[in-house]
C-alpha cells in the first residue's frame, strides 16, 4: 500500500541530537524522503476528473485576485509591476511548486501583501531616488533568499507547528478584511477622472458578480438536485459567473454604451517597462550602500514568507482534510527562496503562498459525500439531516501543473485580449467573494456570533458553554486587537513592519496566553491548525502546548516524585497521557518556563 | 368576555331562506351586528405599542409602493395622476375604512393593477379623444360603485369563501411578479434622457436598499440578541433602511455630485392638473355615448376589486393568524363602492386592498413568542429548536387611522418636501422587497423546491411524499401557466379583461380541479385560504368542497338509502363528518354537479 510509509524519520533524538537546529540539512532531506516515493502516484492520480474542475476552479480564484493586486501595484509603484509581471510570476511558482515541491496542494501566488510590501518598499525609496527601485528590489530578493535558505537548512519551520487557530483565524480575519478594502479601493478607482457612469456600473456588476459566485458556491450546502448537479454549480461557480457577467457589461445598449472599464492589457510575453535585457534588471549598479539597505528589508520579506507561506501550506493541509500523504515544509521553504531569487532577477513580484486560495485548492480536490443523518426522536419521529463528509482528496500535482500551464497560455495574445474583456470591477467582485470566505465561519466571528446568541436557543451540546461568556470575550479581544492593529498599521508607511506583529502572535500564543487562560479554556477555546500526523511529521510531530505540559508537570509533581524528574533530564518518556503522545521539543524559544524537554518522537 | 359573542346569525335558512341571494341587505346587516359590538373595543385595545410600530410598517409600505405606482401612472397617462392623487387617494381610503370598515385590518390603497388599469384605459380613449379621459374616469367609476353596492346588497361576496390557496398563490404569485418587474422598469425610467450616472447610481441603491430591508425583517426569524431587539430591527426595518439609504444617496461627494433623481412632488393639497373646481372633475360635459361605454368598464373594475380587495382581506385573516374578532366583507364591499365613487368625483385613482401589503398589516400586529423546542433524541441527546408561535393579533382600528392621518400630514409641505429627497430608485427597493415577499415562500415556490429537492433529504413526515411527484408537478402546471397568461396579458392592452381570468380562478378550482385530482391529492396540496370562524361566518361559514363532497355521497350511497335522499331533500342533515362541519351552501353556480345543497349553518 503505497499510503502506509512511515512518516517518521525523526523518533531517534538523543542528547544533542534533540536540537533539530544543530543538523543542518535534516528536516529538507526528510522531507524529499518522506514525499519522494509518491512521486509517481502523484502523476498518476492526477488523470482524474476532480484534477480537472479544481484546474479550473483554482486558474480563476490564483489568477484574478493576482491581478487586481498587481493593478494596485502598478498604480503605486509607477507603473512598474504591470500585468505580464503578474502572469509570469504566478506561472513561475505554479511551474516549480507544482513539479518540485514536497506539498503540491499549496497554491503560490501573489498576495496582497507582497504588493503592500512592495509599494511601501516604493514610498519609502521614492523618499530618495526613486530610479533605484528595479535594482532595489532585486537585491532585496537576493537577502530574502540568503535568509530563505538558511531557515529551510536549520529547520526553524519546525516552530509553526505551533500555530494554533488563535493566531492562524487572526490572520485569516486580517487577510479577509484587506481582500474586502482592496476590493472597495479597486471600485473606487473606477470613479477616477469624473468618469461616474463607469463607477455605478462596476459597483453593480461588481455586487451582482459576488452574490452569484457566493450563491452558486453554496450549492453544495442545498439539498436541491442531485448530488451532482450541486457539485458541478458549486465546482464551476467562478467560471459560469465570470462568462455570465463579463457577457453582461458588455451588453448592447446603455451598457454597453458606457464601455466599462476593462483590465488593461499591453504587449504580450514582455515586461510592462521595457528594459535593455528584456527582463533581467540591471542589478549590479545599485550603490554598495543601498544593497545593505536592502539586507533588513530581505528579512522582513523572509518573515512575512515564513509566516503566510507555511500558515497557508498549514491550512491547505488543515485538519478537516483526509489527507494521506506527507507535507515538507522545509524543502518548501527552500524552493520559495528560489523563486523569490528567480522573481527578483527578472523584475516580477515575488510569489507566496495565498492564504485565502490555500484550502480552496484542498477543498476543490476533496470528494465529499453527501450522507443522511437521521434523527430518531423520543416521540418516535424521524427527523432527516443532510451531512457532508470529506471522504478522500485527490492528492496529486497535475491540477497545480495545468493551472500553471493555464497562466502560461493566458500570457500569449489571444487569451491575453480575452483577459483585456474583463471589468476592472469583477475583480471587486473576487476580492468580495474570496475575502468573505475568510470572515464567514472563521472562528473569531463563530465566537462573536455565539457571544450575541440567545442563550436559551444555543445546542446544550455546545462545549462554550462550559465557559464564562466575559472569558470567551477576551479571549476574541485579544485576537480583534491583533486584527486591528493589523489593519491600521497596513494602511501607513510602517506595514513593512507588518510581518513582525503577525509573526510574534505565536509566541505570544505559547507563552503568555497560558498564563490567561486555564488549559480546558484553551481546549475548548482553541486548537492546532494541523493535527494530522502526516503533515506535522515535517516539523517534528505534534507538540504539547504549554498550559498542556504545566498541567501535566502539576499533575505528576502531585503524584510522583520520579516522574517529573525523569521528564526533565532530558530523556525520553515512556508514559505520557494521549495528547502527550504526539511529543514535544523545547528548543529554547521562552526558556523562561523552565522546562527543557520531554518526548521526542 | 367581549370575545365569546356569537358570530352565526344565518345558521336557520330553511326552504327559500337557503338562498342568501334572496335575501338582500342580510350579509351587510349580519356584517354590522356582528362587528359593530367590537366598535368599543377596537378603539381600547389601540392603545398599545403593537400599534404605533405597525402605523410606522404600515406608512411604508402602503405609502412607497403606491407612490411608485402613481410615478407609473403619471408617466403613462399623460400626467394626469401626480403624487398629490395618491396621496389623496390612500388618505381617503385609511380614514374610511378604519372608522367604517368591519375589518379594519385590511388596509386599503393604491395597487398596481388599478394603475395598469388606469392606463390601459387611457391607451383605448386616446385612440379616439384624449380630453375625454378625466370625465369617463369618472363615469368608469359610478357604474363600478353601483355594481360595487348590488354586488354587497345580493350577498355576492359569499362566494369568496371557495377561495383556497390554489387561486390565492396563483394571484400572489402574479401580483408578486408584477411588483418586481415594476421595480425593474422604475429602474430603467433613471437612465432615460441619458442621464447613465443617476441611472446606475440608482441600481445601486435599490439592490442595497432591498438587501437592507431584506436582511433585517429576517432579524426576527434569527436567534441573535433578545428577542425584544430582534422585534425592534425587524418592526423597523423600512424606516431603519429608508433613512440609511436616503442619506447615503445625498452623500456628498461623487453620490451627492450626482443629484440623485428624487420623487418628484407639486404644490400642496391641489391636484397636479388645475382644473376650474379645484379637486372636482367635470363629469357632466362627458357625451351620452362614452357614459354608456363606462358601464361595461366599471364592471370590469368591480370584478377586479371583487377578487382583488376580497383576496387581501382573505389574506389579511389567514389561517396563520389567531384572530377573535369577526370580519364583515359584505359590509366592506359596500364601503368600496363609495370611495370608488368619492374617488372618481375628484379625479382620484380609485384605492382597494393591497394583496401584498395586507397581511403584512396583520403581521406587524401579531405578538410572536419565540419558544424554545427541545427534540430528545433516542441516543438521550437534546437538540433545541427556535420556534415562533402567533400568539395575539391586536385588532383595533387606530393603527389604521394613524397611518391615514400620516398620510394627510405627508401632503402637506414640510413632509412633502421631505417625501421629494427620497431616490425614485429607493421606490424601487420597496418594490422588490414587497413583491419577493409574495414570491418567497410561496406555496407554488414551496412545491416547486419540493419537486426538485434530492428524495433522500425530504423529511419523512412530509406529507407530499404520500403523493406522486408528477400530480405534483400536474398541479403547479395549472397554477404556472395562470400566472404566465396573467403576467403575459398584463403587458398588452387586453390588460383590462385580466379580471376575468382571476375569477374565473375559483369556478375553475371548484369545478374542474376535482375532476382531475383525487380528494386526498387536494387536500394535502390545496387548503381553503382562511379557514377561521370568525372569517368566514360572514361569508356564510366555512364551505365543503366539491371532491369532499362527492366522496361523502360517495361513501353514504355505500352505506345507507336513505343518507343521500335526506341530503338531496335540500333539509339540515345532523350527521356530517367533521369535515362537513361548517356546511356548505349550494347557490346554483355550476348546477351541473348534480348536487342542490346539503348541511346549512
């Protein structure tokens, strides 16, 4: 059986072989160990028709958020990033994580934060000269890439196993708000220069287009049809929206009298800007002094990667997932520092992991099966449930590939012209729906929603109210602080630090979070983001969580004198509770909790 | 207890007595004597919160609506109606049939079939002299007011009681798309002359303003705050949106820029064409002819407002709703014949009731209690279920009269100024919330989803599932292809002869439905509309239908001799079934069912 390998390559630590960080190379070569021998079945189950609609599904979620960003950074950067940039990059990372990567699931693309990153980067040199900024950026790639790989080679992706949905919702929230404000920022540029009639149109279209993706991706949800016609409405709601309302704005008669505002367009397979080497920019006449400018802004790119491409490779692999074959963070970290060393070079944005799009691609690959739940009542009624179960995920590179090889297609002319019909404003309309797809359901609004819900109607099986409601209210404080300031801080010049506030949120979590909160709080109020064995095996396993541990150490100091003894020499335990089980490395982050290690698996 | 009063005075009909028709005045007679008790206590039981949220309901949704239609009408009879008229119009009928009705609940006003009717007779005078059309309005009038008085003197109203949900969805289905295709032409009236900006801006805001009422009338079927709050937004979500929207549209900036097209409004208190005795019409100059061809016209307008003002008034005393005190359509119908007549005198738009508006009044003076359901099921878990039950209807007439008397105050210059900063477009949000609220949950709509639900999800105690999905299917077919003949004709200058169509509704359900359903099929798929004492004693008491009726004959001529012989004797029958319980009057329409009468109450 091909799914029955073992995962764990790394259950022999001893004295310093604990520390993952001391063996350079470790968790990358694990990695491809771990994923090589799917290699093949990865192509193999890629002939398969789930292959092609998430193919579909994810060219039209990847590639129209892509260029509505890169829009928005050709109108902040001068003109720069246009929409080649846009197209190349993201065929770029699709082409080398589709074929290389430990963890095909992951789409990578361009994030709105990199374009917030990059036009700060252009606010902050224009402040100097402004020409250095192609060279700049370059160098900027190189630093990033220095520190990518170093990351990758000393394994320091191991700590995001420690992502909980405490910080990975906040982010979730925070991604979601910015895809909602880009998308009223985006229709408000179609108000420019008096041309008002083109606004209102957009905005309608813009509305209209959200609520039918929104309404056709619900389909599924329904009980109306046969299982496989609500599959289909929901698979393929981008396209069929997407042909039905760019149909609609250019409609004969007042419509399409008014010529909305289409994306624009410009010579196929060359840069926006065109420069001596076609695309390779001229690096190396940068002044020495600015390329150590660029150092510090290299690692704030390598921070904000770090987190928003693993936490977006962590929710592709989330929980909900049936997943069966294993993930490799490390060797992935690796290769995005080779596509950001490659993007810089020739001039493209560099490409990450999209949080939002991450678990549509997993979500479009899943078979779900539709299973009636009855219920039997005391009164002897029976009363009928519709119940989705996520029974297997086609787990492949292929649909990665042709979505890649899709973006490729759409750089030559006549898709390229076919692209140029398309309404600025049902890009809006993609930020809308893909935004609210990371506000609807998240946790922080669930809990919120539960907060204002009256008390007698909540299900008496709900584990919340085993809690205080002021409790579960600080608790969402906390996370709507972060959210804020998050938002606030990516609307001034000082988002470049961005990165560091959503990064700290893990320690945060760790350490101070426990001294909060009680432990069966967090048990209710939080959760790994990944629990499944197959992905954390490339971080180390699943860890024990602080509040988890000091429980444990309490609980054995109680009864034992031998036990907690034995757990802090270092050594490995033989008896841990089950959630102890999974293990748990301390690799010195807050060293102030005293305790050194216990399992290791 | 004022409520225990007997409602059956007509329970002795023997011999000739059995025909109501014979008995002229007795419906109206019955009608007062049977109300006029409650006169004191419908003015008592107005002081109440329930009412002054209902006046507010209310002056929304009777006062936009026939706004619009007016606007309709204005466009399309040469400006002979302006807002002034519909203002008057509705004023008149609140004050007369909240001092006067026997069912003050059912509000009365200007519909959109009046309006449709209004200028299709236009069209047909125009094609011959134009100046004609205010006198023969009037005339138009006078014959629909007499045939309005001998049809309430005959006690012709009785039929209404044959009234079932199969002709009662089938009109609110109609009348609902009538509403939304209203709204969508108002829309396009914003973009005539070229003016795209307004008319886009005006799409805009009808979609929001729609979502907006839409969502927070549904606040009340959620579970979120308390139940009091939930009342609240949803009791106010017209005055709530209303306000909302009209500021946004005069937002400064590109909005305010824009100058919205606003409700056009005309001097105070005087009609919108001068005439030489300031409101009344000249309808002595009309030519002997023309007053001869109003006859069969005002006939036509009786028989509309026979189906259309009975119907709401059915609807506004549904089954749904626990209502104590009586009703009297006799007496009612009376009353229309003179604001008909009124109406015509001084050139008013004649007002009726509103289908879609009705219930809601009755709606807004229900006092719902949200319950809490717990389901026990067989594994001892407990599931709660929200549940809302009607559990008192505040029936007083002040509500009524306030919104009337809030009419009067909007004619007058402040408030009418105000009135003239409300968008048009906002017009025709209230359309598509008012007409989509006659199409969701419509018991057609309902059979339908039903027909395409996914077997395995239908709840087993779904009585449907007893029959087979083509008769289903069968059923809707008839009711469809009314809907689309009446939506069709609508558009064209046969509008006029659409009363027949609706009425001949009920005939058709009674007659020819049976013939080709099974009693069990129509009693799980049709239901008599109002099925309430207190309603239908003033339409002689709740009627048997033709297919329980031949299925008692049925099963009597089975059993005994001499069982259908005391039946046919034309003599009370002590033994009914229960569900002959309210008896059933035969009056001679469709003799050709062979039966002459039964059970007499």
């Amino acid at each position: 059986m091909i799914y029955s390998r073992d995962y764990s390559w790394e259950t022999d630590g001893r004295g310093w072989r604990r520390h993952r960080e001391l063996q350079p190379f470790r968790g990358m070569v694990h990695d491809i160990r771990r994923r090589l021998p799917y290699y093949w079945s990865d192509i193999q189950d890629g002939f398969n028709y789930k292959t092609f609609s998430a193919t579909i599904r994810m060219y039209f979620v990847n590639i129209l958020p892509a260029l509505a960003f890169q829009l928005d950074m050709n109108h902040n950067t001068g003109g720069f990033y246009g929409i080649n940039e846009a197209l190349f990059s993201s065929a770029l990372a699709a082409l080398v994580f589709s074929l290389l990567s430990a963890q095909p699931l992951t789409i990578v693309g361009i994030t709105g934060l990199i374009s917030l990153f990059n036009y700060t980067i252009y606010n902050i040199i224009k402040l100097h000269d402004v020409s250095l900024y192609p060279a700049f950026m370059v160098w900027v790639g190189i630093w990033s890439a220095i520190t990518h790989w170093m990351t990758a080679i000393f394994n320091w992706c191991d700590y995001m196993r420690y992502v909980t949905d405490y910080s990975s919702n906040t982010f979730a929230l925070y991604v979601g708000t910015i895809y909602i404000i880009k998308g009223v920022q985006e229709l408000a540029i179609g108000f420019y220069d008096e041309k008002h009639t083109n606004g209102f149109l957009g905005v309608v279209v813009a509305i209209l287009y959200s609520l039918t993706v929104y309404y056709l991706e619900k389909m599924r949800t329904t009980i109306l049809f046969r299982a496989a016609a609500r599959d289909f409405l929901s698979d393929y709601a981008y396209p069929i929206a997407t042909v039905f309302w760019v149909g609609f704005s250019h409609f004969p008669g007042i419509i399409g009298r008014t010529h909305i505002e289409c994306i624009p367009i410009t010579k196929s397979w060359y840069p926006t800007v065109p420069r001596p080497y076609v695309w390779l920019v001229e690096f190396w006449h940068l002044p020495v002094k600015w390329i150590f400018v660029a150092l510090p802004i290299g690692m704030l790119v390598t921070l904000l990667f770090y987190y928003d491409h693993n936490l977006s490779s962590l929710t592709a692999q989330e929980k909900k997932y049936p997943l069966k074959k294993p993930a490799g963070f490390h060797w992935d970290f690796f290769l995005l520092g080779w596509t950001t060393m490659i993007a810089a070079f020739i001039g493209l944005p560099y490409p990450n992991g999209l949080v939002p799009q991450a678990p549509v691609h997993t979500d479009a690959l899943t078979t779900y099966e539709d299973q009636v739940e009855e219920i039997r009542t005391n009164d002897g009624e029976i009363i009928v449930q519709k119940k989705i179960v996520a029974k297997h995920v086609t787990e492949q590179r292929v649909s990665h590939l042709l979505m890649g090889l899709l973006v490729i297609g759409t750089m030559s002319r006549p898709l390229l012209v076919m692209l140029g019909t398309i309404p600025r404003a049902l890009l809006s309309g993609v930020f809308f729906v893909v935004g609210w797809g990371s506000i609807e359901g998240n946790g922080i609004i669930n809990n919120l929603i539960y907060l204002i819900t009256e008390e007698r109607f909540i299900q008496p099986s709900n584990p919340l109210l085993t809690i205080q409601k002021r409790r579960i209210l600080l608790f969402v404080s906390f996370q709507l602080f972060t959210w804020a300031a998050s938002v606030a801080i990516s609307q001034t010049i000082a988002a470049i630090g961005f990165p560091v506030i959503v990064t700290a949120l893990i320690p945060f979590r760790l350490h101070s979070i426990p001294k909060i909160f009680s432990r069966r709080e967090l048990e209710i109020l939080d959760d790994l983001t990944a629990t499944n064995e197959v992905v954390l095996a490339s971080l180390g396993g699943k860890p024990v969580m602080k509040e988890a541990r000091e429980d444990l150490r309490e609980a054995s100091s109680e009864t034992s004198e031998s036990e907690p003894r034995k757990r802090e020499s270092g050594h490995e335990s033989e008896s841990g509770t089950p959630r102890d089980e999974a293990g748990l490395r301390n690799r010195g982050i807050g060293g102030h909790d005293g305790e050194k290690s216990t399992v290791d698996v």
